[in-house]
C-alpha cells in the first residue's frame, strides 16, 4: 500500500457493502438451511454459494482441489492473500443445527466487502468452499491439496446460541477418531465354547481398560468408544466385533500421547482375548484451534460497534473443528456469532430452527461486517501486516500441505 488508509474510512465501506448485500446474503443463506445436504454431496449449496460470488465478480470455480463441491473464488491481485472459509454442509437427519448456513453466508459476505477493498488495502481476496467439517475432514484434505499454499491469513466464523464469547483464546479440541475391528472364530457357544475366539470379549475388555485408563490422563482429554457390533445371538461365540473411538484434546502433543496409550489398551484386549485387531481412521484428524491475537481482537472490536457484548469465558470449548488444521500452519481466526434469544445448543433440532430466524439473519451481516473489518484492520496496520507477510515468505513451499492422515501408531497385535 501507498498510504495507511484511515481505519474509520475503511469500517465504513465495509458496512455499505455488507448492507448492500444483505438481502441476497439472507435469501441464500434460507436457501441453504431449507435444502440441506451432508458431506461431500453438498452440490446443490455449492451452486447457491458460487451463483452469488459469481454476482459479485468473483472468478468462481466448483469442483477443486480434487473435491467435487469445494468451491475457490477470487478477486484482487494484491500482495496479501486473504482466505476467506465458507461452510456449508448439514448433519445426518436434523440439517443446519451447526449453522452453517451462516458461516457459508457470512463469510460470503465478508469476501464481498474485502473484495471491494482490495485495490485500496493490496489485497488478493479467495473464498474457500469447504465440504464436510461435519464428518470427512474437508479442510484437511483441501490443505493437503495445496489449497492454503497461497494464503497469508485465513478467516471464518461460528454460529452458536446467545452472545459470543472473547476470541482471543478460544480454542477447540482436536480430533482423532478411529474405527477399531476385532478377529477371533466362531463357535458354538454351549457345545464347544472352548473351540471360539470370543471378539466381543474383546470389545468389552477394551471398555474396561479405557475405564481404568481415563483417571491417568490429563486434565481436559476426552476419549470415547461404542461398540457397534460384537455378535447377533448369544448361542454363538462372535467371531467378529467393531467399535468406534475417539480421543480429543485442546493440546496436539496430549492428543498424539493420549492416542497412543488407547492404542495400547486396543492391542492388550486382542492379546488377552487372542484376536486380530485392526484399527483404521474415520476422518483425518481435526487439531485444535488456534486464535490470532491481532484478528481476534479486532473482530471482537468490530462486534462492539455493532452494539454486541461480547461475553468473558475460559479459552477451550468442547467441540472440534477442521479450521484448528487450517490454524496450525496459517495465521487464523475461528471466532463466534450469537444468535440472541437463542438457548438451544447446537447440533439439536432446535438450533436448526434458529438458525433461520430473523436473529440469525443479523447475525450473517454482524459476522460478515466483523471478519472483514479484522482483516481490513491487519492489512492496513503496517506492522501486522508485515507480520504475517513475513511469516509466509518464512513459510517452506509445500508447509501447509499436511498429510491429512498422518501415520498412524497402530501395530498388529500378535
């Protein structure tokens, strides 16, 4: 930039834009939430999301990166490349109770805002369509693709019930979810019990060791398992049984220790039991989430002008996000939007319904107007800027393309 644009100026332009645009932003995040669709067959919302940034002059394409609904757009030419993420698949059965519809639009808007600042502020402005946060890891594939190659920040926001919290902080637990599957032999469980290899004792001595094992982990991890199948009658010794695991912590260090000692009670159970095991991923693994401070607090701010408290709360939440692996190797924010008069909890039914309320309407353009003006607020702040710049000039070619499954330590049990 020639000349450090004054930062009144610039909130201004960004809340004419958003303005402007708030009927379209609304009617396409409605369209969202009445046609709902799960990850990676998010083709429909895909459209409705390019059909507008399209409208706004973006260069729009669908189908990138190797993921048939993954959507880049891009306007600007500038020398800082914001990424901008976008949302929009629904859950199984009871659709938009995360929100996303919001997300999708929000952060639709706030690109459209940028976009339009981008001679000014020398800017290269690409929204992301990231399929599958849900359930699928679509950001940990799209990193792997190469798709935040190119970025110096990257943005987006998360609905959720009432205010927002502080963003500085805030953070979410990483994800590591597998699937578990035992191999014994089958027998007839009254004539000759002795000849079978029970698997679904095997499932039950896993449970027990995870019991005894959740007193010796650190504070705050969380592991989970459910059996999801372990024999059909109880004349028959089960040859087979699968479960379902998961470990989650807000530190990636914990989260790769913790893993390793469930994988140690897994293998201990098929050694007892004298079963094969086999142990596989669900999804890539989701990191935890780490806030930018500089963003975090100008988008704090810009909720204020906006007139929204924004409410004090310790830094870790319980849920887990595809974005903490965008926040690992790219300077990030993944802060949150009330929707006021909302109790309901997401992932319920009843959030679902809010999200589609007049509150949540508002709480598209205040999370629009906020991301944008947090990253206006970096790009025009000459040392910020040149913070971040220099961390990606810093930045190895091929560093943010991480393996979306990394290797696993999960040996066969003799």
């Amino acid at each position: 930039m020639s000349e450090t644009v004054p930062a009144g100026k610039l909130h201004a332009a960004v809340e004419k834009t958003v303005a402007q645009w708030r009927d379209r932003l609304v009617a396409a995040s409605h369209d969202l939430h009445d046609h709902p669709e799960t990850a990676f067959a998010e083709h429909r919302s895909a459209g409705v999301v390019a059909g507008v940034l399209r409208d706004a002059g973006f260069r729009t394409e669908v189908g990138v990166y190797g993921l048939d609904t993954a959507i880049e757009a891009v306007r600007g030419e500038g020398s800082m490349t914001v990424v901008v993420c976008a949302e929009y698949d629904a859950l199984p059965n009871i659709g938009h109770a995360c929100g996303h519809n919001i997300i999708a639009t929000a952060g639709v808007g706030a690109a459209i805002a940028l976009a339009e600042l981008a001679g000014e502020l020398d800017l290269t402005v690409k929204l992301l369509g990231t399929p599958a946060e849900e359930r699928g890891g679509g950001k940990a594939l799209l990193l792997e693709a190469g798709a935040w190659e190119d970025a110096t920040i990257s943005v987006m926001v998360h609905p959720g019930p009432g205010g927002a919290f502080r963003s500085r902080g805030l953070t979410s637990q990483g994800r590591d979810g597998f699937r578990i599957e035992y191999t014994g032999k089958a027998s007839h469980a009254a004539v000759a019990p002795h000849l079978g290899v029970n698997a679904g004792n095997a499932a039950t001595l896993l449970h027990v060791a995870l019991g005894l094992l959740r007193q010796q982990v650190p504070d705050g991890v969380r592991m989970g398992a459910v059996t999801l199948n372990a024999g059909d009658v109880a004349n028959v010794i089960p040859a087979t049984a699968a479960l379902e695991g998961e470990v989650r912590s807000t530190d990636a260090d914990v989260l790769r220790d913790v893993k390793d000692r469930y994988l140690a009670c897994v293998h201990a159970a098929a050694m007892a039991t004298g079963c094969g095991v086999r142990v596989t991923p669900i999804d890539p693994v989701y990191q935890p989430l780490v806030q930018h401070p500089f963003l975090a607090d100008r988008y704090d701010e810009a909720l204020e002008r906006r007139g929204r408290t924004i409410l004090e709360r310790p830094g870790a939440v319980g849920g887990s996000t595809d974005m903490g692996n965008v926040s690992q190797v790219v300077p990030s924010i993944h802060p949150g939007i009330g929707i006021p008069g909302s109790k309901a909890m997401p992932h319920t039914t009843e959030f679902a319904a809010a999200t589609a309320t007049p509150a949540a309407d508002d709480a598209i353009v205040d999370a629009a107007y906020a991301l944008a003006c947090a990253v206006a607020d970096l790009a025009a702040d000459a040392d910020a800027r040149g913070e971040v710049i220099a961390a990606q000039q810093a930045r190895p070619a091929g560093a943010t393309r991480v393996p979306a499954y990394p290797p696993q330590n999960t040996p066969e049990a003799p």
